[in-house]
C-alpha cells in the first residue's frame, strides 16, 4: 500500500493505492496521526487505486471517522471501485461513509 497526501488548511487529500489490509494499517494510522497532529480535521481518501480492503483496514477507516469527528471533522471517499463498494455493502457500512465521484466534490461538502 501506498500513501499520498496534499495539505490545505485543515483538509487532507490522501491518495490510497494497492491494498489497505492488516499489514499496511499501522502505517495509514501514523500517517493518519500526523495529519491530525498537524491540524488536520478533514480527510478526502482517493481511493480509485485502492485494490483490496480487508477488516483490518475497514477499522481504519472507522478509527479515522472517529478520530476526525472528535476534532468536529469528516472523512470522504473518492471514487472506489465495483471491489471496494462491495465489501463496503457486504459488511453493511456502505452508508457509514460519504462517497464521492471526484475529489472537488468531496472538497465542497466538507463546507
């Protein structure tokens, strides 16, 4: 798994690519971390490139939820694929999270 970020004010635009699973976790919440330690409150995940999710990353992705709304930020999604959202649907946490077709649109419902 792979991890690009883009800071602006208290957004964070973070590309994921490959697969977001038990291995790479402890590495996307350091990543994670120092956004929030930085200011960060809002997260926009690309995740077009994100190949495969597994429950550990699925966690993640609740942790950072939680870990955004408690600095009274959000996360989005961005584009993921047939894949993603059918696992999304699978563990039923389809709705938990706000998804979006490109990373503009995402932007402006953080506002």
């Amino acid at each position: 798994m792979k991890v690009k970020y883009e800071d602006h004010d208290k957004i964070s635009i973070m590309t994921v690519e490959g697969d977001l699973i038990s291995d790479h976790v402890d590495s996307f919440r350091r990543t994670v971390g120092e956004r929030i330690q930085r200011g960060t409150r809002d997260f926009v995940l690309q995740v077009e490139a994100m190949t495969f999710i597994d429950s550990a990353g699925l966690e993640s992705l609740l942790w950072l939820q939680e870990a955004a709304a408690e600095h009274l930020g959000q996360i989005r999604l961005v584009a993921p694929d047939e894949n993603i959202r059918k696992i999304l649907e699978i563990t039923r946490l389809q709705h938990q999270f706000d998804t979006h077709k490109e990373v503009t649109e995402a932007i402006r419902s953080l506002r």
